[in-house]
C-alpha cells in the first residue's frame, strides 16, 4: 500500500469512529433518559402503596362494583399538622391506629357523633407515616401549645378549645369513657 492510501484509510476510520462516537452518545442518552423515567415510576409507585395507600392490592370488591361507588370525603380525618387549624372553636381530637383491629374506637366515636349537641370530632391516623412525627412511644407531651411540641402516644383523645389543648386523655379506656359520658 502507498502512502496516499493510507492516509485515506486513516481518514475514512477516522469519520466511522466519530459516527459511531454519535451513535453512542445518542444511546446513552436515551438509556439514561430511560432508567430516569423508570426510577421516578417506581418511586411513585412505592409511595401510592406505602405512604399514601392509594393502590390497594387487598380489594376484594370486582371492577364493576367500584363504577358504582360514589366518591365521599371524610373532612374529619386530619392529619397531625392540622390539629390546631379547624373552624370550630371547641372540638376533639382522637389519635388512633386506624388499621388497628383490636381497637372498638369507631363504633364510640360514631356513636357519640350522632348525640345531640355533640362536639365535633376529628381523626388523625397514628399509623399513618406523615402523621409519624408527632407520634411517640413514651414521654408525651400532654399540653402542646404548636405543631412543634406535639408529642403524642397513641390512643390520644385531645379536646382544643379556641386553639389551645383544655383536656389531654391517653388510653382507650378513658377515652371510651368520656365519649360515653358526654
């Protein structure tokens, strides 16, 4: 082979090395681009199971039923950054596990919600992970004046009159006694 021959092969490896170069940057590209797009998916995914518990693998109701079902809010669930926000001026608080089998705090509470001149009462879920930082195992706070010094252990009845806590009452005993009495 001559020189001049060379010097065109060179050149001609040269611009298919480059072209390739292109091809796999542009690959790179969409691949990255790609895994991004599935991680934020699975993220998504993760937290509608987990934290949000909006994708429910234990339905047992068919497809047709849930066309039928009429979507409801329940304004009285709050979460624990929310306690010392509501309209009324006097209501309670209860803090429950809501998952919890064990606990007969739902029959008392719609019980006590269907007596005359009955406070309002709303729920907050302890085992619910954005509700995680006010709830504690020991040591409670039992007169928290803002978000901050809520340390609270679960079953917690809190009743809050103009934004301050008047009677702070832990156990599921004494919290059915007093929805029973009033």
């Amino acid at each position: 082979m001559s020189k001049k021959q060379i010097i065109k092969n060179i050149k001609r490896n040269q611009k298919n090395e480059s072209k390739i170069n292109e091809k796999d940057g542009f690959y790179k590209f969409v691949t990255s681009l790609t895994v991004i797009i599935l991680i934020l998916i699975l993220c998504y995914v993760i937290i509608a199971i987990f934290v949000t518990k909006e994708i429910n693998f234990n339905d047992t109701k068919s497809n047709d039923d849930n066309k039928n079902e009429e979507v409801s809010f329940d304004n009285s669930i709050i979460t624990g950054g929310q306690i010392f926000d509501q309209k009324d001026s006097k209501y309670y608080v209860i803090i429950y596990d809501f998952d919890s089998k064990l606990t007969i705090l739902p029959t008392y509470i719609s019980n006590y919600s269907i007596m005359d001149n009955s406070i309002p009462i709303y729920k907050v879920d302890s085992s619910n992970k954005l509700n995680s930082k006010y709830i504690t195992e020991k040591d409670s706070n039992k007169n928290p004046t803002t978000y901050s010094d809520l340390k609270i252990i679960s079953p917690t009845l809190i009743e809050i009159d103009n934004s301050k806590v008047v009677k702070y009452i832990e156990g599921e005993d004494e919290i059915k006694s007093i929805l029973k009495n009033e």
